[in-house]
C-alpha cells in the first residue's frame, strides 16, 4: 500500500488524521463516564475538588495549541468556581480567519489538544516522579509493513512499561503519582461536542493539507523515513490511548470506593 501513489497518500492520511480522531474519540467517551461517575457519586463540587486539575490542563490544551495556530483568544478560564451559573467548569474562547488555511486547520488540532495534553502530562509524571524508563521496541517491530500486530502485544508492550514505572520509584511518588493521575483523569479527557465540532471544522483543510504533502513526499522518494516515522506515530498513539483508558478506569474506580464511603 506504501508503494502505490495513491496508497502511500491514503495511508498518510489516515494514519494522520483517523487514527488522531478515533483514539480522542474512544478515550473522550470513557472520559465524559468517568466525569458523570464523579458528580453522581461525589456531587457537583466533587468536579472542582478532584477534577480541577484535570480541567485546567484541558482548557490549557485548547488555548496553548489556539495560541500556537494564530487564533485570536478572546477568553481563557481555566476553572471556572463559579460553574454553577454557566454550566462550564472552564472555557477558551478564540476566532480565526476562514480564509487563513493555517488557522483553519488549526481547529483539528486545537480541538484535540486535551487528549494529547492529559497524555503528555501523564507520561511526564511517570518519567519524573517515577522514573520511568520506556520502550516501545516490540510494539514498533510489530507494526513493521511485513508483520501482523495483536491486542495481547499491544497489552503486553503497556504493561511492560507500567511495571518499569513502578520499579524504581518510592511509595511516596507511587501515591502521588496516583492521585494525580486521578485529578487528572477523572475530567481531563472528556471532550465536549463543541471540541469535536472544533476539530471537524479542521479536518478538510488537514486533508487538504495532508495530500499535498504526501504528493510531494511520494515525488521526491522520502517513503522509507515516513513509513518508520508513521510506525512509532501509530505505537505511541496505540499507547497513549489504552494507558489513558487504564488512567480513566483507574479513576473510576477510586471514585466509587469514595463513594461507598461518602468521602465528599
């Protein structure tokens, strides 16, 4: 498929543009669970006690990637205390250019940000607070063109990482890891529908750009390094997504023992 013109730029995109929206949408979905077991469990405030910090780096993914793309950000409310009366536990407000195609696709990205953003905060957690060592090594040689990846190698290559996590890190870190994973976890990754509006509104013009792109890589016969680029993509990808969903569930899980016990 790498060696067609024509399949070379449809892999390209893709791996660039469905593999993005499909493991947001999965992990948002699980997500917006995990926030609905907080409220139902904890109450209201419970998304502002515990989910606070997952919030603020949500909206910080929004305005720090509507910064990056040109946006103008007219309003940034990281955590709104005052929740109640609008509905929102925080917001970034931004306008752009319809006939600037950077900001435009801007929007693709700029609606994602908070899934990678949770992601990126998580692995940095694990690399310094645990010290963390990670390797990928088996998921990438799996994903090679000439050999088949399975779900037990994928769960295999992840848990591989989590118990290297742990390996050398102290009790204390271990705790604090762990609380903050479930601030973080229990409301970060929800994305809103109008987030997912916001990346929709991105899509054509990454498409667009995607294609053109690919034109010219396929032209000047740069396959190889994006074949190995788009393999360590899609086992990143493939291991952002499960250890956020075993963040999330992790989350739910403390959550309802909270809730047995009427913590809050």
């Amino acid at each position: 498929m790498w060696n067609s013109y024509f399949g070379f730029v449809i892999t390209f995109i893709v791996i660039f543009t469905v593999i993005p929206y499909v493991t947001s949408l999965v992990t948002s979905w699980l997500g917006h669970l995990s926030k609905v077991m907080l409220v139902d469990n904890l109450g209201n405030s419970s998304q502002l006690v515990i989910g606070g910090l997952g919030v603020v780096i949500h909206e910080l993914g929004h305005a720090i990637f509507a910064y990056l793309f040109g946006h103008k950000v007219t309003h940034v409310q990281l955590l709104n205390l005052n929740y109640r009366q609008s509905g929102a536990l925080g917001s970034v407000d931004h306008r752009w250019n319809d006939r600037n195609v950077y900001q435009m696709l801007g929007n693709f990205f700029i609606g994602l940000a908070p899934y990678y953003m949770c992601s990126l905060v998580l692995y940095l957690l694990q690399k310094y607070l645990l010290k963390a060592q990670f390797s990928i090594t088996s998921l990438t040689q799996s994903l090679s063109i000439n050999n088949n990846i399975s779900i037990s190698m994928i769960f295999d290559s992840v848990l591989d990482n989590l118990k290297s996590s742990f390996a050398n890190a102290s009790w204390e870190m271990m705790i604090l890891y762990v609380v903050l994973t479930i601030m973080i976890a229990s409301t970060g990754y929800d994305l809103s529908r109008n987030d997912f509006m916001t990346v929709n509104k991105g899509i054509l013009p990454w498409i667009v750009v995607l294609i053109i792109l690919g034109s010219i890589l396929y032209v000047i016969n740069v396959r190889t390094p994006i074949i190995n680029g788009s393999i360590y993509f899609v086992a990143f990808s493939i291991l952002f997504m499960i250890h956020a969903i075993l963040s999330i569930i992790l989350a739910m899980i403390v959550i309802k023992i909270l809730g047995v016990f009427n913590f809050i």
